[in-house]
C-alpha cells in the first residue's frame, strides 16, 4: 500500500461571504490514492479555489507539483495529475474491492510522521449522507475505528484492495466513500461520459399512517411514500402528481418508511436510487398510485445543480461577488452567504434571509440581491444604524433587480442625480437614497480607506 | 462650601421626610395567582405566590403595577404598620403599559390615606425616592437615587411595545414594583422594572404613561393605546433630504412603511416627511424635545386617546402640508405580545389538541424557542402581516399536542406545528377547525400542516373516541372558545 498512498498539501484561498473581497490562504494537508494511468484520486474537499497543489510519495522527502484534471464537489471525488515522469517511479495503482468486499478486515491507511500507519476499523452500516446544503444523495459506508484526526482521504482497505475514502469523521465513526461508487465514477471519467450526479426533487413523507393510505383509496398491504412536494426546482414541470403514493423505485418496493432493500448496502433510503448505477439525465422508473390505480412513470433524474434557486447556490469554488456602490455592499443571496453563519446556520443567520431558502423563484425576480452591509462613510450617513443591514433589494432605479450585474445596469441610470434603492416590503428600512453625482468620488474614497482592490465582482 | 452642603443636606432631609409622610399610602400588594399551560390548555401551573407594591389614588383606588396582579387568584392589601390584611379586586388593568388600579370593597380601608397626587416628568440629574416593599425585609423601604436618563424602553410585561420610561440608579428591586418613585410632595414615576446584568439601574413609568391610563379608564372602560400604523425612521443622508426637497441639515424624519390599516386610510404615504407632531418639531433622528429630554417621537404618538385625532404637520411633495389622523385601537400585532387574564383557547378532537399560535405558546418550546420553532411559525407570527397582509391568517392555528390514543397512535405529526387545511377548509380561526371537522362527508378527516405534511384520522374512530380521551387525560371540556 504505500507505493500507493500519496501526501497532498494544498494551498487555497478560503472566502468569507460576508466580506467577500477578503481572501485568506489556507494550508490543507490530506491523501490520496495511484490509480491507472499516472493519476491520483483523492476527495474534493479542501480543492475549492486551490492557488498550488503539491504531492509527496513514500511519506518523505521531495514534493511535486500536481494539477487538478477533474473535481466533482457533489461526488466528492477528485483526480490530480503529476507532469514530473520521476514522480510515477516505483508507484502502483490501487485496487478497487468489488461491492461484497466491502465489509471484513478493514483498516485506515495513511501516512504519518514518514511511516504508513495502519488502524483497525470496524464495518457498522451504510447510509445515505445528510445533506447540510442542497447536495446529491451520496452512499456512505460507517465504520469505526480509533484512529486520530482522520478524514481527510485516508484510504480504507481490505486486505490488498481499496475500500474506499475517508470523507470524514465524527467521534469514532468514519464515513467512506465506497469504491463501486467511486470505479462506476471513474469508468463514465475515461469513457468521456460523466453527467454528474442526479436527485429527486420531490418531496415526500411515510405513508405509515393506514387512515392516510386508506384516505388515497390504496388498497392491500401498507407500502409506498406520499408525495408532498412534486418538485423543488424552480420552473421543473414533474410527471408526479401532489399526493401520488410511490410504490416502487426502478423495480424496488417502497416501504412505508422510505427505505427499500438494496441487494449490495441493505435497507437504505429510497434517495440512493437517484445515484444506485443512475446520474444526471438517467431515467429511474416510478410505479405510483394515483387516483385509485396504480401508473408506471418514467422521471428524468435532474442534475445536482442549484445555481437556479431562489437563494442559488453556485458551484464550490466559485469566487464570492459583490458590488459596492458609495459604501452599500451588495451580495448575491447565495447559500455561500447563508452558510457563512456557520454549521448552525439554520438558527444563526437573519430568520428572514433563511426563509428565503424556502421559497421560489418568481418569473420577475429569479435570484436575489442583499444588502449585507455598510462600510461607514459620511456619504452613507443615516444607513449606518442596524436595520440597513441584510435588506433584500426590490428595485434600484425603478428596475427589478435579481442578479449583480442587473444591480450594475440599473446604477447607469439614476433617477434625477439620485440611486433610488428600494427594498422588499415589511423590511426593517424600506428605502435608502444615494447622491448619484458624487458616488464615484464616495467609492474611490471608501475603496481606499478601507484597502479594497475592486469595489465590484460582478462574475 | 459648607454652608451649600448644609444647605444640600436640608434639601434631601426635606424631600425624605416628605417621602415618608406619604409613605403611609403605600401599600403592600401580596398576590396568590396561576398561569395556564399554553400548551396544555385546560391545565394550570401550580399556584404561585408573590408581592409587590402599590399607593393609594384619588377615587379610593389603588395604583400598582398590572404585572403585580396578572392572573390574579386573589390579592391582599396590607397598609403602613397595620397587621390586617385587605382584600383587593382589579377594576381596570393594562398589560401595555403595566398599570393596573384596585379597588377595596371592605370599608375603612382607605381611612387615614391620603391620595398621592401624580406630578410632573422628572429632570434628568434630579434625585427620586422610591418607596415600597421589596424583598429582603417586612417594612416599608425607601431608596434614593438620580434620573439617569429619559427615553423609550420596552416594556417586558407585554413584551412587544414601548413607551416612554424613566431609569434610575435608585436600587429597584423585586417587590418594589407598583410602587411609587416620589419627587417632592408628589408622584413622579411607577416603579416597574430592571433589566438583568445592568447594575444599578431601575426604571420607573413616568406620569405622562400614568395620566393616559386614568384618563383612558375614566369612563369605565380600558380602551389602550390606539396607533397610527406607520414606521418613522430617521432622515439624515444628505441626498435623501435633497431628493425630497429639503434643506440637508433640517428637521423631519420619514415614513419609511405603513402598516395594512394605515396604507388603506390613505391619509398618510410612505415618503411623508413628519415635522411636528402635536406641535412638538421632529428632529432628523425621529425624535422631539419632551420637558427638555430629546425622545422617539412615539411618545408623542402615544399620547392620544382613542378616538382623538393627532396633527402631524407633513412635508409631501415638496409642500408643507397639515393632516389629522384619527386615532385607533389595533390589535392585529396582539399574539406577538405576552398575554394574560384569559384563558387561552382550544380545541380538542380525537385527542389532537389544537389552539391559536401565540408568543405565549411558542415560548413553551423553551427559551430558545425561535431555534425550535419550524419556520413556518416564525414566519406567520412575525412577517407574514408586513409582507403579505392579504394573506395573514386572522388567528393561526397549531397542533399543540396530541393524547395518544390507538385512534392516533399512527400519526406521526403530532405537536407543535401549524395547520395550512383540514378537509380541504383552510384553517384561518379556531371556528375553522371545529367546522372543517364537523362538515367533512368522507371517511378519513386529512389534516395539512403548513409544512406540506399530510396526516390522516379515521372519521368514525375519532368520533366515537373523543369523549373517553378527553375522561383519561382529565380534559374538562373539548373546547374553550
């Protein structure tokens, strides 16, 4: 195994939203795996906006330079590539362990302090991750085991073969991404073929209670899940019904709980079928109950992509935007920003801005822009206080705006020398005025008292 | 030097032994009372005892404050150094501003008690005496101390609303409360509240708050404080000035948003510019100039009676204008405050308790609540009226909780959330709920929460079970309305 195992350290510039044009470096330190073809595999996590990428192998000595070929933040699988040929001497790739190796004699792997260091860990469960954010459903495999700090693309393997990588660990418990989802990612890779991976967009709720059932007119055996939500995409047009029973996903029954028995990973959450050997564009097929019988229904699995909701959420990696006109710094509502008030960011951001999250697009305003603060000027005098901040913008100049750039074009035209800035009713400041004469001046000032390089990022 | 120090401790000799000639009008207020459970609506919470303090009034009254006697089992009376005790019944109390006056059915009571007159606001820096009996000790206590500082405060014993209050550093402390704060020979302020990690600081309601609840109630009923509806915010970036037409340094503050009445009445707009109120000149800030004191201009807002009209002088389009807005009681924001002396309402059916979303029933998720609380809840409470009006539910329903019972033993809902339908009825009043159960023709009642969840209750299980559920749990009756 270790002509296998590889050390990364990477370097990135980690962005808080709420002060988007500040960048911090960041040192991340992790590991990956020799796979075919002079490639090394290791998860996303930490790749996000990477300045310098560098590889060590055998635990010592010479570091190299290594370049990102593919990421897939949703998958949470990365591949690096390596120029220098002298890096490739004396590696080996990996060996994937098949779906019914993925449970006896397991250990973590990894290198420490110049040595591999191998721990013992013990299968507990597969389960489908938790999403914080929207996220693709994603397998995980749980084992347990006392080794220290990990997470970070250990490799955990049986015997000579790979089980798969460390995604992460809480108390004793280390999540795996297992190697058939990762091979089956991999083989679409080199076909040329990787679509990414798709989700269910609809919500539903057990139908464990008989008199729900039994009020749908569905008759024999308790089975199935309610439909409460035929899509959560803006603008999706879903072949489900609201209140559809789904009886079977791809040929496996439903129970009343959600779960179905999956032949490789158990009882598992009927969200996997979005990713079991399916991705984005595939078509699972549905058997529903709807209005008294039952229908077969075919359903297109949409990408896991979320950068057209309400409160978008852009791809991992993507830069912070914002636009600062006379102090007034506007950011687009983004799950970035959300996410910004930390793990707990549910309870912890504006109650209001939260909701959001909630809600659709509507046809005239598709995203939206806040407010999120104000750098003190006198030119700003009077929006200073607390109730100006994180105000969700209606119109600026009597245009709707939804997006930056929309922001940027209604500042062209001001409204007799003034920017009219007007917020979304029942917000705490309804209406703020700028003097559309002297902004330049105010931006050149606030931009250099308070060191900012560009006082716009519209991209 | 010493002659004026001689001269300052006559002073304050005087003013205390003035202090404690009307201290003899002071009354204890000792209370026996019980809040209900707002989550288990026909249940109370053990009785609780507590004191305060309170005076005697013209009219043979007792001014204490409304907290001091909220949910009141009864209250006693006891007088400066008389051992016997006086019952007392509330004849008006409000919870807005937290006064409350008393009456004593039982003759003699008021023998020998002189009413206190009430006086005028304080000035800053000016020394008070508080009198009373706060806990620590059995007698009457006085304390002394300067006017810190005069402004709008929130008013925690309703909790959504502030008015204009006076703090001290004269130690204000449990007990005291109700109880009067003397500046020479009269009244000057009802010791009311502290607020917790400050330090010496006590907060007293002024007379201008006193004189509006006995004008209020001099007619035999407590009518509140009415409201114009609309959110005054300060007026001071230069080019918002200008873009209204007015000098960059003057006077007015804005009308930033109005409430639903006040945008139907049509009489003020948003983009009003308020420049005096009642006579008294607007700063850029929102604030008047109140016996000296700059204040939020609400406290002049505040001091109307319903029914009363307000001149507000506006600058609208470029132009000074004069309106007189009417003046009127609105509850729409009432279950966002606390809520006392009613029980609260509720239904029960096949053991699903249902009862209107109020302040009071979401603080039972614990002090945390709004971390608790889905988002639904919040939302209705708190935005719903500000951002869509039209579709403000006039009395939002939850599932409280349910009383297991095989009949619902299959619901997996089964508390703290709110109601969007029941069979197909959207349930806007707790009349709702009891019709759409009452009216339905099929077989299974569906109940929609807000969430988009669905839960199903056999119709005829749940008829035939309700009264056997309400007998096990102890619920005396299916409903309270």
């Amino acid at each position: 195994m270790q002509k296998s195992i590889v050390r990364f350290d990477v370097t990135r510039n980690d962005h808080n939203f709420r002060v988007p044009w500040d960048k911090r470096a960041q040192s991340v330190s992790k590991l990956g795996a020799v796979i075919d073809g002079n490639e090394v595999l290791t998860t996303a996590q930490g790749l996000a906006n990477h300045t310098l990428v560098r590889l060590q192998k055998g635990g010592r000595g010479r570091w190299f330079n290594g370049e990102v070929k593919w990421v897939d933040f949703q998958a949470n699988l990365a591949v690096v590539g390596v120029s220098d040929e002298i890096f490739w001497s004396d590696l080996t790739p990996i060996q994937f362990a098949e779906a019914d190796e993925l449970r006896d004699d397991l250990q973590v792997v990894r290198w420490r302090a110049g040595n591999i260091e191998r721990r013992a860990a013990e299968f507990s469960r597969f389960t489908v991750a938790d999403a914080n954010f929207n996220q693709a459903p994603r397998i995980e495999l749980k084992a347990s085991s006392e080794i220290e700090g990990a997470g970070r693309g250990e490799l955990m393997v049986s015997g000579a073969k790979v089980v798969g990588l460390v995604a992460s660990k809480s108390g004793s418990t280390c999540s795996v991404i297992p190697a058939p989802f990762i091979t089956a990612a991999l083989k679409l890779r080199a076909d040329g073929n990787y679509r990414g991976l798709g989700y269910f967009d609809f919500i539903w709720q057990p139908a464990s209670n008989p008199a729900t059932t039994e009020f749908f007119e569905l008759n024999g055996p308790a089975r199935g899940v309610l439909v409460i939500k035929t899509s959560t995409r803006p603008g999706a047009k879903s072949p489900l019904n609201l209140h559809d029973i789904i009886l079977e996903v791809d040929g496996f029954p439903i129970d009343i709980q959600g779960d179905y028995l999956d032949p490789d990973y158990g009882h598992v959450i009927m969200e996997y079928l979005a990713c079991r050997n399916k991705w984005a564009g595939d078509i699972v097929k549905l058997k529903v109950w709807r209005d008294g019988k039952t229908q077969q229904i075919d359903y297109t699995l949409p990408k896991a992509d979320f950068t057209e909701n309400l409160v978008t959420d852009r791809p991992e990696g993507a830069e912070p935007t914002y636009l600062i006109a006379g102090g007034l710094v506007f950011v687009p509502l983004s799950a970035e920003y959300l996410s910004s008030w930390g793990k707990d960011w549910q309870r912890n951001a504006p109650f209001r801005l939260v909701f959001y999250n909630n809600q659709k697009p509507e046809k005239a305003q598709r995203s939206l822009v806040v407010l999120s603060l104000v750098l003190p000027d006198f030119y700003n005098i009077g929006y200073q206080e607390r109730n100006a901040q994180n105000l969700v913008l209606d119109k600026a100049n009597g245009l709707r705006i939804d997006t930056l750039k929309s922001l940027a074009n209604a500042l062209k035209s001001p409204e007799d020398g003034f920017h009219v800035f007007e917020f979304k009713k029942g917000s705490a400041l309804q209406k703020i005025i700028l003097d559309a004469e002297k902004l330049d001046a105010a931006n050149q000032r606030i931009a250099k008292r308070y060191r900012i390089a560009q006082f716009q990022k519209l991209q | 030097m010493r002659i004026i120090f001689t001269t300052l401790l006559f002073a304050s000799l005087a003013s205390l032994a003035s202090a404690a000639d009307m201290g003899r009008s002071v009354v204890q207020v000792l209370l026996y009372s019980q809040t209900p459970v707002w989550d288990a609506p026909w249940r109370s919470n053990p009785v609780a005892a507590s004191s305060g303090s309170g005076f005697v009034i013209d009219g043979e009254r007792v001014m204490t404050n409304a907290h001091v006697v909220s949910w009141a089992k009864q209250i006693v009376l006891r007088r400066f150094q008389d051992p016997r005790p006086w019952q007392a019944q509330v004849e008006h109390i409000s919870h807005e501003c937290d006064l409350a006056v008393l009456k004593v059915t039982e003759p003699g009571f008021f023998d020998g008690l002189d009413p206190l007159p009430i006086g005028e606001l304080p000035k800053v820096r000016s020394t008070v005496v508080t009198c009373g009996y706060p806990s620590g000790g059995e007698q009457i206590s006085y304390t002394s101390g300067v006017v810190s500082r005069i402004e709008l405060q929130n008013y925690v014993h309703i909790g959504n609303k502030a008015f204009l209050s006076v703090q001290t550093d004269a130690a204000i402390n449990p007990g005291n409360s109700g109880g009067p704060v003397f500046q020479d020979d009269k009244v000057a302020g009802v010791a009311f509240m502290g607020i917790p990690g400050l330090e010496n600081t006590g907060f007293f309601i002024p007379p201008a708050v006193i004189n509006h609840f006995l004008e209020d109630i001099s007619d035999g009923r407590n009518d509140g404080f009415p409201k114009a509806g609309i959110r005054i915010v300060s007026l001071q970036n230069p080019a918002f000035r200008r873009y209204l037409g007015l000098d960059p340094t003057g006077d007015g503050a804005r009308i930033d948003s109005l409430s639903d009445y006040a945008q139907k009445a049509g009489l003020l707009k948003k983009d009003d510019v308020v420049l005096e109120v009642n006579g008294s000149r607007v700063g850029s800030d929102g604030t008047i100039l109140l016996d000296g004191n700059r204040v939020y201009c609400t406290a002049v807002l505040q001091s109307a009676q319903k029914g009363q009209q307000l001149k507000m002088k506006l600058w609208r389009e470029r132009k000074e204008i004069e309106v007189a807005v009417p003046m009127d009681i609105h509850l729409e924001d009432a279950n966002t405050g606390n809520l006392y002396d009613s029980l609260p309402r509720y239904f029960v059916y096949a053991g699903l308790v249902f009862t209107p979303l109020t302040l009071d029933y979401v603080k039972t998720f614990g002090r945390n609540w709004r971390g608790v609380a889905n988002l639904e809840m919040v939302y209705e409470l708190y935005y719903q009226r500000n951002e869509k009006p039209e579709k403000v539910r006039p009395e939002p329903i939850v599932l409280a909780a349910t009383m297991a019972h095989p009949v619902n033993a299959d619901l997996r809902l089964v508390n703290r959330a709110m109601i969007d339908e029941i069979n197909g009825r959207r349930i806007e009043s707790l009349e709702d709920v009891i019709a759409a159960f009452k009216d339905n023709p099929k077989d299974q009642h569906m109940i929609k929460f807000a969430s988009g969840t669905v839960e199903c209750l056999d119709k005829a299980g749940g008829d035939s079970a309700n009264a056997q559920i309400l007998s096990t749990y102890g619920i005396p009756s299916d409903r309270r309305l």
